[in-house]
C-alpha cells in the first residue's frame, strides 16, 4: 500500500504545492483524505484511480482547502459514485450534509451535492471501518475550529490543522509513517492554529514513529531546507511532502 500526496500546502494553492489531499488505495477500493485542490492531480494522473471501483473520502473539517476540491468531483467518472464521510456532527454539532450543502449546490455551485456522492455520512467518534482501512480518530482541539486526527492501522497517522498537541504522541505511537502539520521553520509555535517543524520532530520522536512527512507547508513558505532542519533537530528522519509524492506504507 501507498500513499499519493496530491495536496501538501495550506491556505493557498501555489505552482508547487496544492492544498491538502492525500490518495491511499488498497486493491479497487481508494480512499481519499481531506479534499482540496489536490483532488486536480487526479485529472493530470488518471492512471492513480486506474481500476478503483469504490471511492471514500474523510474529511478531517470544513475549512475551504480541505474541501473545495468536491466540487472537482463531477469530472471523475468511478463505477460507483462516490461517499463522503465528514465530522460535522462530531465536530460541530450540525451534520456534514447541512454544512457541505451551503457550498456543493445553487447559487454557489450548479451540482447539488446529491449528483456528487451517492451518500453522505458522519465520521463516528474512535473508529471508521470502510471495506478496505480500519480508521480510529481524534478530535484535535488547537485550531480555530476542531479538526481530526486520523490514523490508518499502523501505517499511517494523519495529523493536520492543529496547534503542538501532544496527545496526538500516543495517538500515532508506533505508525510508520506521520503526517503532521508544519506551517513554521522554527523550534516550536506560538499560533494557535498550526504547528512548526520543531513541534511535529519531537511528536514524531515521542511517538517512535518510522517516519515523518511535514505537510499543510504555508504558502509563502520558500525554503524546504529550513523547514527540514527544524524538525530535523528532534527528528532526523523527515522529509517536506511534494505534490506526487509516493510514501510507501507497506
């Protein structure tokens, strides 16, 4: 099993990094996780969906570069529509229907969100069992808005949109690989929202894990090398995500 990062920015897509998406696949079943304006990749690279007759995408919230790129989906053509799993109840409160109708449906968009998905579903609290991936999820509190925390099995944490949380230690111990937000170069964050490089390197280092990806890397941000070194000092194993990036997870 891979992971494509078709999205590894925040914010803002730019020439070298759209915003956050990530495409696992396990036989004909794939998942996506969140969905920016990566979900484009999927237009250039057709051969990534080659085959897959089921579809799945968890959202880990509702901010508009996790999400905008659902109304890309008309333009994929699967065997099987696709369903969208998002934490509106968990998270909020309002379910992820209500909340992904305000922007997936007249006048903000001509497809109504029922022409997307074949169903809309809510991300249960701990654990997500689709056909292929056993998920378990955490609610991370540092952000503007709560955001999720996922994890596939032992080969993959996910951890986006979120301020140093270091709870998520124990929830990514032992994963081989750690997506983590990395919105700084620096030793640690003083925002309330987003990590530094220094933050996810020594998440990474307390949770043993094999490996460490830093994505939701900021827009403006230019120099990789920094953002590398300043996880590099608690985490040596880490490397800035790239848009097409292949991480092997088994």
């Amino acid at each position: 099993m891979n992971c494509v990062l078709l999205g590894s920015g925040g914010w803002i897509p730019t020439s070298r990094r759209e915003t956050c998406c990530a495409l696992l696949r396990e036989d004909t079943h794939a998942l996506l996780i969140d969905a920016g304006t990566g979900i484009r990749r999927l237009f250039e690279r057709p051969d990534l969906l080659a085959g897959v007759g089921s579809l799945d995408i968890v959202l880990t919230h509702f901010h508009l570069d996790h999400v905008i790129g659902l109304s890309y989906l008309p333009g994929l053509t699967l065997p099987e529509p696709t369903t969208i799993w998002g934490p509106g109840e968990l998270l909020t409160g309002v379910p992820t229907r209500s909340i992904l109708e305000r922007l997936l449906g007249p006048p903000l968009f001509s497809a109504p969100l029922r022409t997307i998905a074949s169903a809309v579903r809510e991300v249960p609290n701990r654990e997500l069992e689709l056909s292929s991936f056993a998920l378990t999820t955490r609610v991370q509190e540092r952000h503007a808005e709560p955001t999720l925390a996922l994890r596939i099995g032992d080969y993959l944490t996910y951890c986006t949109d979120t301020a140093p949380d270091f709870a998520n230690v124990a929830f990514a111990a032992g994963s081989r690989v750690l997506l983590h937000d990395a919105w700084y170069a620096g030793e640690t964050s003083k925002d309330s929202n987003h990590s530094a490089g220094g933050d996810a390197g020594r998440i990474a280092r307390e949770a043993r894990v094999a490996r460490l990806v830093l994505i939701h890397v900021h827009p403006l941000e230019a120099d990789d090398e920094a953002l590398v070194a300043s996880a590099a000092r608690a985490f040596p194993n880490v490397t800035v995500a790239h848009d097409l990036a292949v991480i092997p997870l088994s």
